[in-house]
C-alpha cells in the first residue's frame, strides 16, 4: 500500500555544525522534476494542500526547526480513504507524501526550513486543498492563534472537498 512514509535521516554533526545526505538518484525510482523551500516562523500553519488531478508525489525534508505534519488520504478507493496521519518532524527527517494526500504542517520551531523534492510541477489550476478547521479533525494545537494565509482559509471542509474532486 501507498502510504506516507517518515525516514530519519542519518546527520552527522560536529564543531562547525552538520552534514546530511538527502538525495541519492541510485536509491530512488522517481525521477524528480520540481524542488523548492519554504520558511516559516513559529505558530505558523500550511495548509492542507493537494493537487486535485494527483499528479504529484512529494518529498519534504526539514532542514531547520520542528513541525507536526499531517497527511490525508483522499484516494477514495483506497483502503485508508481520509485516514489522517500525523507526524513530529525535526531536523533531517524526510517525508515521502504519496499521489492522493493532502498535506499541511504547523510550526513549533522558532524558525522552520523545509525542502520540497516533486515528481511532477505544480499547476495553479488543480492546487486545492482542505480546511484545517473541519470539525472531523479535532486538531488540538496549544496556540489557537495560528499564522494562516488568507487563501487557506478559503479552502472547503472534508465533505464538501470529496463532493468535488473524489467521484
């Protein structure tokens, strides 16, 4: 089964600071077409994005900080259909997102760097995504005042999201 799967990365560190491998093309089967990074402050959430059409599996790789990333299967002949995984990410840890999840993470670290390694570009006509504040959630964050873009607060609950992408 296709799932999200979380890898701790070896790092080796010392006096001037660390080294961690993230890429080796020999270990990997996919042939990768699209990196970029984000950074984040503290309290900080991305949401619950996904390309409508599940054109593109993810990597992310945090560099710097400490997130709580949650992944949601919305492959509706899937055995785990809108199964929420969550994960405590911190430095050198990649996550592999298969096609068909939704992905969003919030912030703990003071600052957070992540790499993002996609199989496929993105298009701003199939980028979507799912409200982080669905009841059927029950995110229990310490800060309830989050940092969250005026785009992602627009997105549809669960329900509404598989009346119009998941026939």
């Amino acid at each position: 089964m296709n799932l999200p799967i979380l890898k701790k990365n070896k790092i080796y560190y010392d006096k001037r600071g660390f080294l961690g491998e993230i890429y080796k093309k020999r270990m990997q089967k996919k042939n990768y077409k699209f990196i970029l990074f984000t950074s984040s402050k503290k309290n900080v959430f991305r949401r619950l994005h996904i390309q409508s059409s599940f054109t593109q599996e993810k990597k992310i790789y945090l560099i710097k900080g400490k997130i709580f990333d949650i992944c949601i299967d919305l492959r509706k002949k899937s055995k785990t259909f809108r199964k929420i995984f969550k994960y405590l990410m911190l430095p050198g840890d990649m996550l592999t997102i298969p096609r068909g999840f939704a992905h969003g993470y919030y912030t703990l670290g003071s600052e957070n760097i992540l790499l993002y390694i996609m199989d496929n570009y993105q298009s701003k006509k199939n980028e979507t995504g799912v409200t982080i504040y669905d009841k059927k959630f029950n995110f229990k964050f310490k800060n309830k005042r989050f940092v969250i873009s005026k785009k992602d607060q627009n997105l549809p609950d669960l329900k509404s999201y598989i009346k119009l992408y998941c026939k």
